[in-house]
C-alpha cells in the first residue's frame, strides 16, 4: 500500500552502491527503517544531502506490515533549518540528539503528539 507521511531522519547507513538504509520517526508508523534507492548520475537529485540526522521529511512509501524494510518511493524536505546544519554546535547537538531517539524510541510504535513535540522542539532549536 502507498502512504504519504512526515518523518524525522535519525540514521542511516549504506546498502551495497547505490542504497542507503534510513530509520526514519515517522508520524503514523512510529520508527521505522526504510530502504532509498540513490542515484549517482548528474542530472539525479541528489537524495543523499537530504538524510542528515533530525532533519523533517516528506515521504512517500511502499508500506507492507510483513517487511520490517520498507522502501520509499519519494522523499523531500519538509522546512529547511536555518541554523543547525551552518552552526558547527547545533550540528553536533543535533546528532547526540538523534542518537539518544533512535535509541528510546520504539519501532512500529504510533504515537503523533510525541513527533509533534520533537518537531516543534526540533524547530525551536533551530531557531534559539
């Protein structure tokens, strides 16, 4: 089934050459891991400078409950930071913080008050 959703970027990791596996906060699936498909041609977009820890995405996705990997069909940012990929502190803050979600949150867990809050907390912090 295709869904469309928002997600927060917590880590991703390479899949042979032309993949990255993305855990990927998302609002409706909780924590999930996603597989993107990059290309590495020069009229592609660049999908790879979009996977930056805590950074808000747009996706759509092939969601089937019988893969604990499911495959993105889309992806975009959703506000661009202003501050926290330039400001060398907030970056590395931004990873710490990314860190300790990927590691407390749950996967397959639902909860859309709790993405909410890290998003609006996520915004804030770019902007203080």
């Amino acid at each position: 089934m295709l869904v469309a959703t928002e997600g927060i970027i917590l880590h991703y990791v390479k899949y042979g050459e032309n993949a990255v596996i993305v855990n990927i906060y998302t609002k409706e699936f909780g924590r999930q891991a996603y597989i993107l498909n990059i290309s590495r041609s020069k009229k592609a977009k660049n999908k790879a400078g979009i996977l930056q820890a805590l950074f808000l995405v747009d996706l759509v996705a092939y969601q089937k409950d019988t893969r604990e990997v499911q495959r993105i069909k889309e992806i975009k940012n959703l506000p661009v930071y202003q501050n926290i990929p330039f400001d060398v502190v907030k970056s590395t803050q931004a990873i710490f913080l990314a860190e300790i979600l990927g590691k407390t949150l749950r996967e397959q867990e639902s909860a859309p008050e709790m993405f909410e809050f890290i998003q609006n907390s996520l915004l804030f912090f770019d902007l203080a």
